[in-house]
C-alpha cells in the first residue's frame, strides 16, 4: 500500500505503481479524510496484512499503523519520514504557508510549498522540470480544500517490521538525523532529489523497494 505525502495525492505514486504490478497487488489510498491517521491507514489495508510505503506525512501514518498493529504491517519502507520535529527555518515555512491560507491565496501557498518539498533548499527552481511543479502544485491546491487526518502518538519499541528508509539527497537534514533514529533499518539515500522521490525518481524507487521485499520474503523462507 503506497501512501502519499502532505503535499501530494494518491497521483504521487503514478509512475510507481505499474512498475509494483505485477508480482505485486498494489493500491493507493488517498490520506484527505477526516479522523485519526492511523485508523485512515488501518481502514485502507485491503486484507488482513500488508506492506506500508509512505513518504513524509504517509511514512507517518504507515509507521503509526505498524507501531499500533504490528500483525498487519508485513514490511514497512518510509521515505523522507520525519516525525521527530522539524528546524525553525521549516516551522516558519509552515507559518507563512498557513498564514497564505487563512488569507484566501492558496496558489501562492501552494507554490511555497513546492519550492520547499519538491525543490528543496540545495537547487533552484530551474532545476526541476517545469511540468514536474505543475503536478505538484496542482496537488497541494486540492489538499487545501480538503480534510487532513490527524497525526498521533507511535512508539518505536513496538516497532516489528522490516524497516527500509528511503531518502532523497537534497531534502532538509532534519531527515537524515530522522533516519538515522530507525536503528537496524535499510537506509537508501538517492541522489538528484529533494522530499519527492517518488515523482522524481520512480523507477529508482520502484526498483528499491521490490529489491528489499523480495529480500523480506527470501528472509522469512529461510
């Protein structure tokens, strides 16, 4: 179950999902819904069990599930997943994103927010593909007319899922000190993105995660 970012839709995983179908049974979820997090994630699993991919406020909710259902999550990979905080610098981001809102001008703010995720702070605007900020943008206008289910509380120690941590190169730092707070987890950094990996570099993402399932699978076998 591939679940998307705060600054995206379930269209985030466009690209990755044929490249998951098969061997795999894939669905995509969308997280705009109001209620906790973690029971929008839970409701979401199509069967008894399954493996949880989430980037960032997805990654949140897949390890919210895991850590609050373990017997339901087979596998977990998290990408660019930060729960632990964030700097000033993105907390003020977040300020004068939401301040955008409250005053009617939610393309300017929906712009901010794809200058701060889909581009990041090591490149400019130029760097990414014009279509590709197009997409986004897009995407994060929608969320803002929509409910957002609520984060809660997870605890690491009940943590029993094999654990990838994809990350893009060009994201905020907090991520990496995030990802280096998963103790025993695959780490994957990929290089050339920020906190979209998933729009950016699908085929590398794709490839990652069927590459660390399969070795799941092959493990439990053994």
């Amino acid at each position: 179950m591939l679940l998307h970012s705060g600054v995206t839709d379930a269209r985030e995983w466009d690209a990755v999902r044929p490249l998951l179908e098969p061997p795999h049974r894939v669905v995509t979820p969308d997280l705009w819904r109001e209620g906790k997090l973690v029971d929008v994630v839970l409701d979401a699993i199509p069967a008894e069990r399954a493996a949880l991919v989430g980037t960032s406020f997805g990654g949140r909710g897949a390890l919210e599930a895991a850590c609050a259902a373990p017997e339901r999550v087979a596998a977990l990979v998290l990408v660019n997943t930060n729960p632990f905080g964030w700097s000033d610098q993105v907390r003020a981001i977040g300020e004068e994103e939401e301040a955008l809102v409250e005053a009617g001008k939610l393309d300017a703010a929906a712009m901010l927010m794809v200058r701060a995720w889909l581009v990041g702070t090591r490149r400019s605007e130029d760097d990414v593909p014009a279509e590709l900020r197009e997409r986004v943008l897009d995407m994060q206008r929608r969320a803002y007319e929509l409910p957002q289910a609520e984060g809660g509380p997870f605890d690491l120690a009940a943590l029993e899922a094999p654990l990838l941590y994809i990350r893009g190169a060009l994201d905020w730092p907090e991520v990496e000190r995030a990802s280096q707070r998963f103790q025993g987890a695959e780490q994957v950094v990929l290089e050339g993105c920020a906190h979209l990996p998933a729009l950016e570099r699908p085929g590398d993402v794709a490839a990652t995660i069927l590459a660390f399932l399969s070795a799941v699978d092959q493990g439990r076998q053994a």
